[in-house]
C-alpha cells in the first residue's frame, strides 16, 4: 500500500488530501473496511482549504483554517525583544509518521493474534 500527496499545509506542514493506493483488489477492500467501517482516526483534519494569510491565498489543513489567527503586533514586538515566547499549538491533522502507522496498523485489525489458553 502506498501513500501520496501533492501539497503540504502551509502552517503546520502535514500532508493535505493524501490518497491511500492498494496495490491488490484484497487490500483495496481491506482498506475500505478499515477506513470507513472501523475508522481509528480522524482523517477529516487532513482536508486542503485555501485561506488568506498575509495579502496571498494559502493550502492549509481543516484544523489550521480553523482555528489560525493573525498574529498581533504586540506580541510580535514582545517576541522580539525576548519578553514572550511564541508558542506552537498542537495540532489535530495526522503527521505523516501517524498516517504510516495507521496503515501498518491495519493488518493486526484483520489478522488478530489469537491467544491460547493451556
């Protein structure tokens, strides 16, 4: 199974609109159980939108167009004389580490380990 995506969140720099290929009509199905029966994850997060920042249009993610504000000057200028910190807020759009693991976690929905009582 492969992973692709053709743009990045400009804020938070997660993959937007990723598409999942099997590569056999049984993953394919497997897949399809897996995503849209028994869905771990919210992958909605990971949606593309385009929103003004600055004076250009920009692709973000669902979660950053929500909730992005602009920075105000006050606290650029306390950041810059070192009086407040900037700091990153986590965000819920999937990383494509977790995206990875989601998938290699597929397997072990389909195929549990069975345990033996002796």
């Amino acid at each position: 199974m492969h992973i692709r995506w053709n743009y990045r969140c400009f804020l938070c720099s997660n993959p937007i609109d990723f598409h999942v290929t099997p590569e056999t009509p049984y993953e394919w199905l497997a897949y399809y159980h897996y995503r849209f029966m028994y869905n771990p994850i919210p992958l909605f997060m990971n949606r593309m939108y385009l929103k003004y920042i600055g004076k250009k249009m920009r692709r973000v993610c669902t979660h950053c167009f929500i909730t992005y504000r602009p920075i105000p000057f006050k606290v650029l200028r306390d950041r810059e004389i070192g009086k407040a910190r900037g700091r990153q807020m986590p965000t819920t759009s999937l990383a494509p580490e977790e995206i990875q693991q989601w998938l290699d976690e597929m397997p072990k929905f389909f195929y549990p380990e069975e345990t033996s009582s002796e």
